[in-house]
C-alpha cells in the first residue's frame, strides 16, 4: 500500500501587512478587514495571506467585534 502523499502549502512570500504598515487590525476598518475573508464570507488562513500569526489572531478577534455589532454579516447570501 502507497503511503499518503502531502500536499505541500505554499506561504505568500510578502511580509505581514500590518508589521509592514506600523497598523493594528481594528474592527471599524471595514475595507481591510473584508481582505481576510473568503467570499462565503469565513476567515482564510494566514498561509494564504501571509499574515503573522500574532495580526492574524487580533484579524480573527475583529471580525469576531464586527460581525457582533453588525458591522460585518455572518456568511454571504449565495
């Protein structure tokens, strides 16, 4: 039996936006944060955006404050 073959992930090779900018994420910033979901409207990885893991849990922690105060929905209409 053939073992399992992984698929290998690439990581964006651009910096963290934030580190870059001197900016913390901030659940006003709509334009922003809208970057860091797909079109269904769940947040993506910080492989395929290229986020540090450290602005990718406050990403996570601003999209949870918006979608609270109604500022961001829950999921997309299809």
């Amino acid at each position: 039996m053939a073992t399992p073959v992984k698929k290998k992930i690439r990581r964006s090779k651009e910096p963290c936006y934030f580190c870059v900018n001197m900016k913390e994420p901030d659940y006003k910033e709509i334009e922003v944060l809208s970057k860091y979901l797909s079109s269904k409207g769940r947040l993506v990885s910080r492989m395929r955006t290229g986020v540090c893991q450290k602005h990718q849990r406050r990403v996570t922690r601003e999209v949870q404050r918006a979608r609270v105060l109604a500022i961001l929905p829950f999921a997309q209409r299809v």
